[in-house]
C-alpha cells in the first residue's frame, strides 16, 4: 500500500501537494479511476476468449475503460479538479447512454446508473460541477425518452428472465457504484475533521506555549478568548479576564487609551497601544493574602478577517497580542532619572562655578590690592596702624580663601573616597561649648543672640572628634549667616533612646518649600544665584550630612520660609569597628550620599 501510495502522490499535481485534504481529494479521484480501468483491462482478454469477436456495445464499453485513465492524466497534469469531476459526469452519462440506446431506453437496466452521475459529482464539493451533473442526468433522461417516443430504440429483450435479471445486474451495480461513493465521501469528512483537528491543537498547542498573550475581543473591548498564557502574566486564572474582566484590571489612567485603540482596531487601523495591567502576586505560601502590582503590557491589535461577514461592522471582532515591557518601561525610567540626575549635576555645578568666581576672586583681589598698598608704603606713607589694618584685612581674606578651599577638598575627599574617619569616646558637651564659643564673636559682629543647651550629664560620644566639631561649626555658622540682625540661634544637645541628638535651631530666613528637598546636594544654594545675600558655595550642609551618614546617624531639615529653620542631626552614642580601625568612604558611596541615602564604609589600616 505504501508503493501505491507513493506512486499515487507522484501523479498529484504541484498545486495540490501544498494541503493535506486536496491532496487527499485528488487521490480519491485517480486512485479508483487507474485500478478500475486496469482491472477491467486485465480481465477483457478473458471475457473476450469466452464470448468471441465483440459486439459494438461491447467495443464501446472498452473504449469507456480507457475514459478514467484519461481523467486521470488531466486531473494530474492540470490540477483542475472541478473540471475532472465535470469530465467525468460527461463520460458516465456517455456510457449510460449507449448502453441504455441498446437495451431499451428508459426500460433499459442502464438507466437507473443516471442517479449515479450527481452523486458521484457530489465528491468535488462543487455546487456547480453538482448542478451540472443533475442536469446532465435529467438531459439524459428526457434524450431516452424522446428517443423511445419516436421510435428510434431497437426490439426489447424478448425474454422476461433475462431481462429481469439484467434488470438486477443494474441496480446491484449502481448500488454497489453509489456505495462506494458514499465510503469515499465518508472517507474525505474524516480526513477533513482530522486535518482540522490536527490544525485546531496544532494553534492550541501554539497559543498554549508562546510567552505572549493572544485574546479575541468585541468591538467594546469585551474578551471572547485570551490564551492560557494569562495566566502566568496576571497571576489569576484565565476564565476569570472573559468578558469585562481584562478591563477591570487595566490602570484606571490608561483605559482610555485601551478602548480607543481596540475601537480603532475595530474599524481596520492595525494599532499598537502601552497600558498598565494589575497582576495579583501571591505574598506568602500559604495564598491567603495578595500584593497587588501593576506591570507594562504592550499590545497590537488588528481587525479579524472572517469569511463571509463584513469587518467592519458593528459586529467587529479584534484579535490581540499582548507581551510584558515591564521591563524596558523600568529601564527608561532608570535613563530618565539618570538623565535628571545629570541636568541636576550639571546645573549644580554650573552654579556652583558662578559663585566661585564671587567666593574666590573677592579675597583674592583684596589681597593682592592691599598687599601691593603695602609693597608701595614709602610712596603712600603708610604708618604702623594702616599697615596692620592692612595686614588684618589680607589675613582675614586668606583664612576666608583657606575656608572655601578646605571645603570644596573635604568634598571632593568624600566623593573620590578618600576621606577618613578615626572613631574614639570624646565628651560631645565640651565640643560642643567649644565650637560655640568660636562663633560668638561672629554672632555678635552680626547681631544675633547665639545660646548653647548641653546638659551637664551627657555621656560621652563614641565618633570622630574633629568631624563632630565640622558638623557643629557648620551648623551654627550657617544659622549665624542666615539669620538677620537681631535674631536667635540656639544649639541644643540631648539624649534619646542610643542616640545623641543635636539640633541648632534659628528664626532667620528660612528655605523654600522647592529647596528644602534639594538641601545637603553638593553644590546647591538655595535661591537663585544672583538672589544670594550670604557668601559661600553651598557645601556645609553636604559635608555635614556626609559626615553625619558616615556615622551611620541621621539629619532631618525643617524649615518655613521667613520664620527659621531647625537642622536635627541624630548621632549613635557607641560607633566603632571591633578592631578599633577607621572608617573610609567609598566612591560610589559618595554618590549615595548625594540622594539622601547612607554611607557605605569600608576598614582600612
């Protein structure tokens, strides 16, 4: 059978070898036709040594045996199936004929096979090769009765037995002929249901396995099928997204846009659309309790193509591809933030340089011009009080030159990780006191009322003396800078809980609500540049809150604009490493510090 069939799939035409149920038609077509003709090929040698020379009936039917071979040549050279199956009604009904014309028209035996020709047409799945046929047999049938009315037929069968059993012969054959039509179309449904099924589970298997989500839906976005893929995507069973149940997990912000491109589908426009989709995610084993979340779907829908209806009516399905760019959408966000925090940086900078060439070039030239008053004082007869005045304003200017530089290296230090911290116990009340009475003259040359609250019960400190002393003096000195002339600056200390809390409150200008988060950013100034009453590059709050994160503590700001501001710095009472080493930064530590978060430390030698 495997031979036969290899041999019946050579004689198939190109054209039909591309789809299993044609190439399936075509075989039950030539398959029949070449074993009927050369079987009865192979016994008319017999019939003819037992009945004789042949009667032109009988040449006749031989040159009808060769009529399916024929059809069969055409059908594989042409691949012209409608055309064979029209070609073969035209043969049979051919046959029919003489054979009836001889053995007594519509009385004849041959006259019953006439039934035979629409349904054997039936196998083409053709309504017009069907129509044609039944007509072709109604032709028939009425071209023997006009002949038998005119007379034109030969002389009956005389005799009754015989013609009855001829009469037999023809019904057996035609119901055995029309049997065998109805095997073989029995034959090609089943092939088709299962070449349909095979297709059905082959896309099922598809859309079974493929990570993205495939859904039909109804021009109102309703969901008439999505695929098990759901399932894995949204974290619920996919039974439960039909209908309006997609819809009622899309971010209620991005509905808009989901409908509008579904009814955009809808009308024939391929769209493609982002949205946001809730995902259930099971929080603990157990499943009691859900996290709910929100992931980035991309989908591209189009309209669906169905025979026979039109795709853009009321009734307009769309079908749906849907994938999870949670990912890529995190990803830009990330270049976005990035890119933020680079225009930050860069503006930050830029600022940063526009007051530097204030905070150095104002000492600067006050050096050089009052020390070139001092190389010319013969010719400017300068007396000995004029000199040190002089002397004064020209130190005063380098220690406020030194000031700046020591700040932005102390910066620099910490953000290139190389800024050390050596932890020892120190009494944080006699700093404290310390650094308070340096400021007092600057806040009485300023006018503000400068008061100290250290209990005399505070413990001692476990931290870096010379970094606490920075972190107070920065303090104090910028509320001394930004408080005017009859204000307060009141530096308290107590403890709570571990920690030793510093605050250093004053009732001086404040900070903008837009500032306030921004403030402890290396280079940045409140206000804008050319707004600045104060002098300074905007580093002190950095380098105190670097310091203070180095400590593994804390610094909080609150501030109203016009009213003051009160700057909380929270210190653990007890930090230090086990072996009793320092604390470096890190460089991308530094970094960090940057947006508000804490140091990271390593030990060094």
């Amino acid at each position: 059978m495997s031979i036969i069939r290899d041999c019946l799939d050579a004689l198939l035409h190109p054209s039909a070898r591309t789809d299993a149920l044609t190439c399936a038609r075509h075989r039950a077509f030539i398959a029949p036709r070449l074993l009927g003709s050369l079987a009865a090929f192979a016994v008319f040698p017999a019939y003819l040594a037992m009945r004789g020379a042949p009667s032109a009936l009988e040449v006749g039917a031989l040159a009808w045996l060769i009529a399916p071979i024929l059809l069969s040549w055409f059908l594989s050279r042409t691949g012209y199936y409608e055309g064979a199956y029209a070609l073969s009604s035209l043969a049979l009904s051919a046959l029919i004929m003489a054979v009836a014309i001889e053995t007594g028209g519509m009385e004849s035996f041959a006259a019953v096979w006439l039934v035979v020709i629409p349904i054997e047409a039936s196998l083409s799945a053709s309504r017009r090769v069907v129509v044609f046929a039944a007509l072709l047999a109604l032709g028939c049938a009425a071209a023997l009765i006009l002949i038998g009315d005119f007379g034109w037929l030969p002389p009956p069968e005389s005799n009754p037995a015989l013609r009855v059993s001829l009469m037999g012969v023809g019904v057996a054959s035609a119901t055995l002929y029309a049997s065998v039509i109805a095997f073989a179309a029995d034959a090609l449904a089943r092939t088709s249901v299962t070449l349909l099924s095979r297709e059905e589970e082959r896309y099922r298997l598809l859309a079974r396995n493929m990570s993205d989500v495939i859904s039909r839906h109804r021009r109102n976005g309703a969901v008439m099928f999505i695929s098990p893929a759901a399932e894995s995507l949204l974290g619920v069973p996919a039974a439960q997204l039909h209908e309006h149940g997609l819809f009622e997990r899309v971010h209620v912000a991005d509905r808009p846009a989901y409908l509008t491109a579904l009814s955009d589908a809808a009308r024939g426009t391929e769209v493609g659309v982002e949205f946001r989709l809730r995902r259930d995610t099971p929080e603990d084993v157990c499943g009691s309790t859900h996290a709910v979340d929100f992931i980035w779907v991309e989908m591209r829908c189009r309209p669906l193509e169905r025979a026979g209806s039109s795709s853009l009516g009321s009734d307009a399905e769309v079908v749906a591809v849907m994938r999870d760019v949670t990912d890529r959408k995190l990803q830009e966000q990330a270049l976005d933030l990035a890119r933020s925090a680079a225009e930050q940086a860069d503006a930050a900078k830029t600022r940063f340089l526009a007051t530097m060439s204030h905070e150095l070039r104002t000492p600067l030239n006050a050096i050089i011009g009052f020390s070139e008053m001092l190389m010319q004082e013969q010719a400017l007869m300068l007396n000995a009080g004029r000199r040190r005045e002089y002397s004064q304003l020209i130190n005063d200017s380098g220690q406020h030159l030194l000031s700046v530089v020591n700040g932005i290296l102390d910066m620099s230090k910490m953000e290139s990780g190389n800024f050390e911290i050596a932890p020892e116990p120190f009494a944080p009340r006699a700093a404290l006191l310390n650094c308070c009475n340096l400021l007092a003259l600057r806040a009485r040359e300023n006018g503000v009322d400068l008061s100290a609250d250290a209990p005399q019960d505070l413990p001692d400190l476990t931290g870096d003396p010379r970094a606490f002393k920075q972190i107070v003096l920065n303090l104090v000195s910028n509320a001394i800078k930004f408080t005017e002339r009859g204000g307060k600056v009141t530096v308290a200390a107590a403890v709570e809980g571990v920690r030793l809390v510093l605050r250093v409150t004053d009732n001086g200008v404040g900070i903008a609500a837009d500032d306030l988060k921004r403030i402890g950013d290396p280079f940045f100034q409140a206000g804008k540049t050319y707004q600045r009453r104060h002098e300074g590059t905007g580093l002190g709050l950095s380098i105190v809150k670097s310091l203070v994160n180095l400590h593994a503590g804390e610094m909080s700001i609150q501030s109203k604009l016009d009213e003051g501001t009160t700057v909380t710095v929270a210190l653990p009472l007890t930090f230090a490493l086990p072996d009793g080493g320092k604390i470096t930064t890190l460089a991308p530590a530094a970094r960090t510090v940057q947006s508000g978060q804490a140091f990271q430390v390593k030990k060094s030698a």
